[in-house]
C-alpha cells in the first residue's frame, strides 16, 4: 500500500454550477489502479465461464471470494490515498464535514 498520497484538490463545476469534486492520481496510481481492476475483470469472466461450464459451486464461491478480495484491496489503495490527500486538505481547509462523508463511505466498504 505504500502508495504517495496524491491530491484531491481539483474541483469541477456540473451543467448546473454546482461543484464536482475530482481526484487527482499520479499517473503510476491510476496505472496500479488500472491494473488491478482488469484482473478482477478477468476474474469475473472467469467466474462466468465456470459457471456457464457447470463448475463445482464450491470451486466458483472460490474464486468470488478471490474476485471480492482483490476488489477490496483496490478500495483499501483508494481509501489510504483519499485519507492522507483529500481528508487531510478539508480538514485543513476547515471543512469539517468530510469526517461525516468519509464515515459514510467507510460504512459502505465495510458492508
């Protein structure tokens, strides 16, 4: 995980004016990121195929939890990054509210 924390000072304005908060991730994050989630793609349509193949429910529940767990550790990267970047610069901005959405978030990752 020993990813540098990139910034997630960008901010954007949607059709109607209102603020899009951005993230800003280093080229090598992104490429990690990236990475990642096409082998837990690849995961998936291996799942698929086990299925489509009749496979042994037991060997396909296997590999889902393989498939979740490398998913959850893209999450785990994102979450760090977002912790030491973006909660840290609200924070310092005075945006103390950030607490309450990162505690949201972190009860929908752990659902």
């Amino acid at each position: 995980m020993g990813q540098q924390a990139d910034s997630c000072h960008g901010v954007d304005l949607d059709k109607n004016g209102r603020p899009v908060r951005k993230s800003h991730h280093s080229e090598e994050m992104k490429g990690n990121l990236i990475s990642r989630l096409n082998r837990v793609e690849g995961q998936i349509r291996g799942i698929k195929g086990l299925i489509e193949k009749d496979t042994y429910c037991d060997d396909v529940l296997t590999q889902i939890a393989a498939a979740q767990s490398a998913l959850n550790s893209v999450g785990k990267l994102l979450l760090e990054g977002h912790m030491k970047s973006c909660i840290v610069e609200r924070i310092q901005a005075g945006e103390h509210e950030v607490v309450d959405e990162l505690l949201v978030t972190v009860r929908k990752l752990m659902k």
